[in-house]
C-alpha cells in the first residue's frame, strides 16, 4: 500500500500540499 501511495504521490505537482489545503478551504466556504 504505501508504494502505491509513493507512486500515486509522484505523480502530483511539488506544491499538491498547498493546493489540497486550498481545495479543502474552498470547500468548507461552500458549506
């Protein structure tokens, strides 16, 4: 499981940390 996660978390850009917090943002200002 975790190399899947490796190989899933590869594939994201090097900022996915950020746009995941910003994604998660816009959706709590959608509730």
């Amino acid at each position: 499981m975790s190399e899947d996660w490796s190989l899933l978390l590869s594939f994201f850009p090097s900022n996915w940390v950020e746009l995941a917090a910003e994604t998660d943002v816009l959706k709590k200002l959608r509730k």
